[in-house]
C-alpha cells in the first residue's frame, strides 16, 4: 500500500448511493439516500467529490467497491462502474463484501448480518476481522444459528438474532463505505483478482408468463 494512498470507494447495495474519500488518513464520506436510479446517480456523485477536493480520476491509486451481498441490480451497477474505472484509468479495482466491512476493526468473533427479508438473513463468521466460515442465506431461526461459536452479532438485524441465539451485540466501528475503503486501500498492491458480484441467492424474479417463441425454419 503506498504511504499516502488515494481511493475512492462506493456502493449501490442496498437503497442508497454512498461513497468514500479516502486521502492518506483522512476519509470523505458520502451517503446518499435512494430506492432507485444509483446509475445515473453515481458517477456524477463520485465526480463532485473528486472535485470538491481539487481531484481527478487519474490522482487516484485505486477504486473500492462494495460487492454485496444485497440487491442484484445495485450490486451490478457499482461493480460493473469499478471494473470500468479499473480498465479506462489503469488502476486496480478491489471489491470489499459489505459482511466484512460491517465487522471491520471488531475484535473476536463476530458474526455479521445483513436481512435477505422474507424471513432469511445473510451471515458470515468473522474473527478479528478474518473470515472464518462463508457468507449464507439462512432463516432467521434459533435451530439455524445452533452452534459452538458465542460471537458478538453486527448488523442491521443484530438485535433481532442476538434475541434467537443469546449473544450479545456490536456496534461497527465506522460507516460501512469509510469501512470498504479503509479495507481496499489495505489490499493495494496484493493479489485481489477483478471485483465481482456477491450473490449467495438466486434474483427474486418470477419466470416469463409467456410461451417462448416458437423458430420458424
């Protein structure tokens, strides 16, 4: 990593566009509320910021990007942007799971959370910040979270499965975006691969009413 490192970082996972600066030791961070239209949001939004602190893409060593799990199309937008960014300016593109994110700078074991809805949750086991175990889907029952492991539980849900389980709860340590791009500016220089979309569950997306077409030779 170099000693200075400038990274932006940002995410459409979920119902907001949010964004960070992250200049040496100081992070910028932005977090814009919506339920759609983080395409046509985002780049302009990533622009003003660099703007605003007298930048350019071509200043910056790296981009972050968080690649879910979280909704489908958000996660493509984002992901699809960082890997754009990476091929036009010549810089790595690092993506970060909003799970490890969540449980960044929390000590022991840690179990991060995210609600899938309809009843489910998205977990993953992390100690000191290391994962232990993959990201799953998992119904929100006590039977499904039966296990060995006491960890401290950070999320949106957490309350809701601290209550399923006994354990306790944590609070991150910073915002999740400050957190993907303190984690991505850790990464630069290491073999990270290309970004690429978190998806632990197929898309919610009913199959097509109509007949498929019939080829007519």
């Amino acid at each position: 990593m170099p000693p200075d490192p400038k990274l932006i970082a940002f995410d459409t996972s979920a119902a907001h566009c949010a964004a960070a600066l992250l200049l040496g030791d100081q992070v910028i961070t932005r977090v814009d509320e919506m339920a759609k239209g983080q395409a046509e949001h985002l780049m302009p939004m990533l622009e003003e910021m660099l703007a605003t602190e007298g930048l350019g893409w071509r200043d910056l060593d790296a981009i972050g990007v968080g690649i879910g799990p979280g909704n489908f199309t958000g996660i493509r937008i984002s992901v699809s942007a960082a890997r754009g960014l990476a091929l036009g300016l010549g810089k790595p593109a690092i993506g970060i799971s909003t799970l490890q994110a969540q449980a960044f700078g929390l000590d022991g074991a840690v179990l991060s959370c995210l609600d899938a809805r309809r009843g489910r949750a998205y977990v993953q086991l992390f100690s000191s910040g290391e994962a232990v175990s993959p990201a799953r889907l998992t119904e929100l029952t006590s039977e499904a979270f039966a296990s060995d492991h006491t960890p401290r539980i950070v999320g949106p849900i957490a309350a809701e499965i601290a209550t399923l389980t006994g354990c306790k709860t944590a609070s991150p340590t910073c915002p999740m975006i400050e957190a993907i791009a303190r984690l991505a500016a850790a990464r630069i220089g290491t073999d990270h691969g290309r970004p690429a979309p978190l998806y632990i569950r197929s898309a919610d997306a009913a199959p097509p009413r109509d007949p498929a077409p019939v080829l007519l030779s």
